[in-house]
C-alpha cells in the first residue's frame, strides 16, 4: 500500500487515473457496440429491400429526421434498384470509430455491381447521416490549380 505525506502528489495520482479512467472506458465498450452497431446497419438494408421506409426513418436522430422522410428514403431506394439492379444480399459489414460516434459500411450486392450503403452512429446508436456510394468510391481530388499555396 501506498501513503502519500504530500497532498499535491495525491492529488495528481487522483487526476491521473481520473484522465485514464475517462479515455479507457469508452475504449472497452466499442467492441460490444460496434458489433451491435453493424447488426444494426444490416437490419437497415434488409428494411429498404422490405420497403419499410418509416421504421428506418426512426432509427435517425432529430436533424436527420427532419431533412430525409420515409418518402425520400423510397425514393432513393427506388432510384439505386432502376440505376444499378435488384439487391441480391450483403456481402460485409465494417465498423470504425470516428470522432464520437461509429461509421458503419455495409457493401451489398445489386444486379451486377457492389453498393455501399455508409452509415454515421451517434453515441446513442442514431442513425446521423446515410449515403448509398459506389464500391471503393474515392473523392476526386481537387484540381491542381485550385490548391492554394503559402
């Protein structure tokens, strides 16, 4: 056992498992959640394929409910089946944590072509943003003479 004689060490020994106390928690969590997290976001393709709009549209958190409605989300669905070919099935699922809160990648297969339906989980396990992108979408990089130099 440890005394300390001097408050001020005491109490930097307090702040210090304090600080690694608050950073290892969360870390001990993830896996857990992520696992959830992903069974989440395959439940959520299996429902636009269902044509359950509205039960998609209530796992979004408040800002995303307002912008995309179950009759945007169909009409997504709709178009991405008419562009690319009926959903045949998910191939995998991948989480990473991202600044707080989890992105979640699902890779499905329509007609010929792999989709990626990428979704953003708030700590509370809302769905924050969803976007259908072609399989191993890059961004562009921006032109060359559009980078501006020091």
């Amino acid at each position: 056992m440890c005394h300390f004689t001097d408050k001020s060490a005491s109490r930097k020994l307090c702040i210090i498992l304090f600080i690694a106390l608050f950073f290892l928690i969360p870390v001990s969590g993830q896996p857990g959640n992520t696992a959830l997290l992903e069974k989440k976001a395959g439940e959520i393709l299996v429902l636009f394929d269902s044509g359950k709009y509205a039960e998609i549209a209530r796992m979004f958190d408040e800002r995303l409910s307002k912008g995309l409605s179950p009759q945007k989300l169909e009409k997504s669905w709709k178009d991405l089946v008419y562009q690319v070919g009926p959903y045949h099935g998910l191939e995998q699922i991948k989480a990473e944590p991202y600044v707080g809160s989890t992105i979640v990648v699902c890779t499905g297969k329509f007609g010929d072509l792999l989709v990626d339906l990428k979704l953003r989980f708030n700590g509370a396990g809302q769905v924050t943003s969803l976007y259908f992108l072609p399989h191993d979408y890059v961004p562009p990089s921006p032109p060359a003479d559009t980078v501006q130099r020091e």
